[in-house]
C-alpha cells in the first residue's frame, strides 16, 4: 500500500520529535514544498496512531533503514547536586548583560532523523541530517524561520562530501514566515522564577505532567523561539533548580566543541524511557544544547541508547 504525504509526515512524527520529509528532485517537482513544519513536537501521539502506523509501515520498511544516529555524549563526573548548581548558575547568569530588546536572531544547529523520499513509498531511507536554522523573531513577536542543511554525516561519523548527499550543506530547504498566534510561547519569558512554571506549562500540551524532563522539553520549544536575557535566564534557572526529579550527567565537550555542564532527567512515553538533557554554560549560565536520548532505540529501528534530538544554540 503506497503511503500518503500525510502518512509520512505521520511517520516523521513518531520516528522523531522534528523530523523533515526531503523530496528528491522528481518529487519536488509534483510538490515543492514537502516538508514537517517548524512545530517543536512536544506533543503525545495517541496508541491508536502508533499502531495504525505500524500496521502500515512494517511490511513495507526495508531492513537496515534506520541506520544512523549520532553517537551519545559522553560525560565526565562531577560532585554537584542539580539543585546546587543551578541556583549558582542562576547567580552567575543575572550579573551578565544579556540583552534580547528589539529584533532577535537565534542561530542553532540540530540534528533530525529525516526520511528521503526516493519515490518508491516501499523504500524510505531514514538517516540523521543535521540543520542549521536562522530564526529571526520580530518585536510583534512574529518569526520568520531559515532552515538549511549541515554537513551530512555517515553511520560512522564520518563527514561525507557534498557531491555524494541530495542536499550539499548549506542547501535552502525552506523558509517561512510566522504570525505571533501560531507561536507555542506568544508572551516573553517572565523575569520572576515563581511565574515561570506556569509560562512553561503553557506551551506544554495538555495533560503533560509537571516533571523535570517535560519542563526541559519546553525549554527547548522556548529557545527555538525566544532569546533570554540576563534576568529571564536567571529566573528560568532558579525555577528549575526547585525541581526534585533531576541530576547532574557531569562536564562535557557538546556538538559543536564547547565545554559545559549538563543537567538530566528522564520521563516514559510509550513504554520506553527517554533522558533530556540540558547542557549549561559555565561562563554565562546560559543553555547552549538541548539533548533527547531514548533508552532503547527499537521504536526507531535502533538497539540499544538511541540519540532521537539535539540542538545547539550558537551564541552570538
């Protein structure tokens, strides 16, 4: 049975948080604009979804399709509590001048497992793409979203070179531009931690429980939205280091070669554990990478600790 656009897109919902469908050249042409929108993909899919879905994908999933994924973090120990370290980080962030008035630009890089469309529905090929997205948010608080490709990476790693991958890094794959109401956080960030669990769960879906790691979840939702300065960013730090249900993963090198330290917390979606991580600057407080590891990776075709998402905010 060949898959409808709405059943990729589907797929690329359950197979990661923010997948992109990429459509080859001759699909383009039927369709230049196939892709799973900017929408941060915090919600819950209902158990009906999922196995309808598979029920639709497995006899048509070639084996060995979900081959790549980024290799998980490794961190170095470090005798702090989560709490401890945050409030002092939150100390450390409000002495810092980190203004956020007028147009804000926010540059992150991103890794998500994207499925190519070759055009044969039986053969979806799914890998990790990384992305880096420009996103440009206005004082009316609307945004206008740049996404482009990385430097593509294979199975093991290894960059590849551009003339062997669709999409050479740097390719436009789509911008698009944002009015404020279909933004998950239309007001700023409050300035005051005693406010900022009820700003987050705002932009939560509904129902989600109030722990660490849905919180973190939201918080990487927020920074793909909003830049922090100096007294938001200590109240959002202040906030969570009243959280019970966290602990520190220690030092560590992220993505793009910085040294921070990392925060984690763990929640269960579909019978399977996930850990998010936050990962902190210690020079400024500010978080620079956002991280969603699951546990066991055979919902994605993986085994074993499977990385599902990462972003990294590039300061400027």
């Amino acid at each position: 049975m060949p898959l409808t656009p709405r059943a990729k897109r589907e797929l690329a919902e359950l197979i990661g948080n923010e997948a992109t469908i990429i459509p080859t050249a001759d699909s383009q042409a039927k369709n230049s604009s196939i892709r799973f929108p900017i929408a941060t993909g915090f919600g819950m899919f209902s158990l009906l979804l999922i196995v309808m879905l598979a029920i639709i994908l497995d006899p048509l999933t070639p084996q060995g399709a979900f081959a790549i994924s980024p290799t998980p973090l490794r961190f170095q120990p470090l005798n702090a509590s989560p709490q401890a370290l945050l409030r002092e980080l939150s100390i450390l962030s409000s002495t810092l001048a980190l203004p956020n008035n007028g147009i804000q630009v926010i540059d992150v890089q991103t890794w998500n497992i994207s499925i190519v469309d070759e055009g044969d529905p039986t053969n979806l090929d799914v890998a990790i793409v990384p992305e880096r997205r420009e996103i440009t948010r206005y004082p009316d608080n609307s945004q206008t979203i740049e996404v482009r490709t990385g430097n593509a990476f294979d199975a093991d790693g290894i960059p590849l070179p551009d003339a062997s991958v669709q999409n050479p890094a740097g390719t436009l794959l789509w911008i698009e531009h944002f009015t404020p109401d279909r933004m998950r956080f239309s007001n700023i960030a409050p300035t005051n931690p005693n406010m900022m669990g009820d700003f987050l769960s705002a932009g939560m879906p509904e129902n989600t429980p109030a722990i660490a790691a849905e919180y973190f979840r939201a918080i990487t939702g927020l920074l793909l939205e909003q830049l922090l300065d100096a007294q938001q960013n200590a109240a959002l730090l202040e906030f969570l280091s009243r959280l019970p249900d966290m602990q520190v993963a220690g030092i560590v090198v992220d993505r793009i070669g910085r040294e921070g330290v990392a925060i984690q917390a763990t929640r269960t979606w579909l019978e399977n554990e996930y850990t998010e991580y936050l990962i902190l600057s210690p020079l400024t407080g500010q978080i620079i990478a956002t991280e969603t590891v699951a546990h066991d990776g055979h919902q994605f075709g993986l085994s074993g600790r499977t990385v599902i998402e990462y972003y990294a905010w590039e300061r400027r």
